[in-house]
C-alpha cells in the first residue's frame, strides 16, 4: 500500500524523493516546524549581498534551482538565480538576472523582489514585485533558469504577491495578488484573476481580507498553491500592527478546486510567526514570510522556504494531512 493511501488528505501531484526534510522534534505540538539548522541562506553568501531573503525554489532536473532576492550592499532590491543539489546548500550567482524583451517599456530594470517560481505545461513562469512607475506584478518565463524572458506586466501599479496557480483553471491561468499603495503598505486584501494569454488579466474576484490578531492588518499569498483532494492549500502571510511596527506570520486557508476565489476553511491562529532570534532580529524585525514550498505527493511532506526578518532565508517542515486537519479544525469559517 502507498504512502498516500494512508493519508487522510492527499497532495495532487509528483514525487521529489530527494527534496530536503527533517522530522517533527519529538514532543513538538504544531504543525509547521523549523529546520534545526537554519538559517540554510545566509544574509553574505554573496560577496556583495547585503541580504537574502524572500526565495522562490523549485525541483530541476533532479535537484534544485529558484529566483532569490538579492539586496546588494547598495540596498537594492534585485533577483538572482540559485541552484542546489540537496535545496539545502545553495550557490547564489553573483550577478543578477538580465532579462530578455525586445519592447524597451517592458525591458527597463528598476527593481524586483519577492519572487514565486512554478511549472505551468512547457516552462517555468518567474513572478516578482516588478518596479514599473510603482511595484506591479512582472511576469518572466525561462526553461533552464540562465535565459529568462521578461512579458508584460500582468497587472496595474500598486499590486504585490502576484501567486500563479500550477495549472490552468478552465482552460486559463490564475493568479493571486494584492492591491496595494506605493509605500510600505498599511493594508490589504487578496484578490484572484486569470487570463487567456498570461497577458491580459480579468475576471477579478475577491478571496479574502484581513480579520483579527496576527493577520489584522494586512495579508497576502505566499508559495504556489498546493493542489490537494480537500482544495487549493494557501499558505499566506499576516502582519499584525504592534507598538513596535509590523509583525508578519503565516497561516494557511482552503480554497475550492474549480473557484479559488471561494475560502472553505481558514485559519485563525498562525501556524508559524517570528520566535526565532533569526525571524526576530534583521533589517525588518519580526518577520516570516514564506515564498516557496517543495511538496512530495507519496509521502504528504511540505518543505517550505520562509524569509526571516527581510535578512536570511529559513526552512520548515508539514505535513499535509497534519496541517489541513488543523485548519480544518481552526478556522474562523
């Protein structure tokens, strides 16, 4: 009998036997746990990098390659290809990305953060926080991650979190966002859009908004949705606003199969928030903020990268039947 079988809730999806994991500590209660060796990517592993944080990573020919955020020592905001044998030991390229386009508008560089990395059919598609006139969602594809094509922006400044789905939703691509101001955004909601062409984005519903504690004051998608027999599983973000400044944590939601806009289950507590003194103590203090999950379907393990206070990039560890059993059993729905 397969490990799948034995699940209560199941992933959709392949096997990545080799990706990183590392049981649950022994008389740990949550369901999310932290790599006893983080942080996996230092802030200097680069010669010029004055952090990196925010990773997108993604199974490659048998090992590991992704799209990191880079802030170099003259703080700015860039994305450089990395790639690794075991997802846990990394080589950065010291330069970042050059993207192709032959429309000057769209080729202009100003910055870009916050990458997601998925297969979609034939390629891979990189989505970040683009600078064009204000952060917008930049939309690039490659298919060995050293030549990347930079498309249309999919959607209007100010727009943040831009999250593909890893498959077409009747017969379109689907995308999470959110709408957002020009600065260090005091709020937020999560929106859901799809297109024909990954060009042109409408049919723009709403998904959710903040509510209480931990997720008050704002949030957004995390890693690429996790297709599963129970719904979409969302990881995303939630900042709280305290005497101190934001604090961002994550928590997890389930979205219906063929109408991600509709929230089954949702929930209220977090499943991890900064505790750590690598999640506590960086450049922004008090933050997790998770970007990419590595998922093996025979087995239901969730291997997800976080950024840790916008400084170092960490790992953490589920289980799927574990994690929707709790926010089947925690939601505010």
């Amino acid at each position: 009998m397969s490990c799948t079988t034995l699940l209560s809730s199941a992933i959709i999806g392949t096997s990545i036997p080799n990706m990183p994991w590392e049981d649950k500590p022994m008389g740990y209660s949550g369901v999310v746990w932290r790599y006893s060796q983080n942080p996996v990517i230092p802030r200097n592993l680069n010669p010029d990098s004055n952090s990196i944080f925010n990773s997108a990573v993604v199974p490659f020919n048998g090992e590991f390659a992704g799209v990191f955020r880079c802030d170099d020592t003259r703080r700015m905001q860039q994305l450089h290809v990395g790639r690794s044998k075991d997802g846990i030991n990394w080589w950065i390229d010291p330069q970042r990305i050059r993207f192709y386009s032959d429309d000057p508008e769209i080729a202009r560089w100003e910055y870009g953060y916050d990458p997601r990395v998925v297969w979609i059919e034939d390629r891979f598609y990189l989505t970040w926080c683009n600078g064009y006139h204000g952060p917008t969602i930049g939309v690039a594809w490659t298919k060995d991650f050293e030549t990347f094509h930079k498309m249309e922006n999919a959607l209007l400044p100010f727009n943040r979190n831009g999250v593909l789905f890893p498959r077409k939703l009747g017969g379109k691509y689907a995308m999470l966002s959110r709408p957002s101001d020009n600065g260090h955004t005091p709020f937020g909601d999560i929106f859901y859009s799809e297109s024909p062409d990954m060009e042109h984005w409408g049919h723009h519903r709403h998904v959710m908004s903040p509510s209480i504690g931990w997720q008050a004051t704002k949030i957004g998608a995390g890693p690429i949705p996790i297709e599963t027999t129970e719904g979409w599983l969302l990881i995303y973000h939630g900042v709280l606003t305290s005497c101190n400044g934001f604090v961002y944590s994550a928590g997890a939601a389930l979205l219906d199969l063929d109408e991600p806009w509709k929230v089954i289950y949702r929930t209220e507590p977090y499943i991890i928030s900064p505790q750590e003194l690598y999640e506590c103590v960086g450049d922004v203090p008090n933050v997790v903020f998770p970007c990419a999950s590595l998922v093996d379907a025979p087995s239901g393990r969730i291997a997800i990268y976080y950024g840790c206070a916008d400084t170092v990039t960490g790992l953490a560890f589920a289980h799927v039947d574990e994690l929707i059993d709790f926010v089947k059993a925690n939601s505010q729905i």
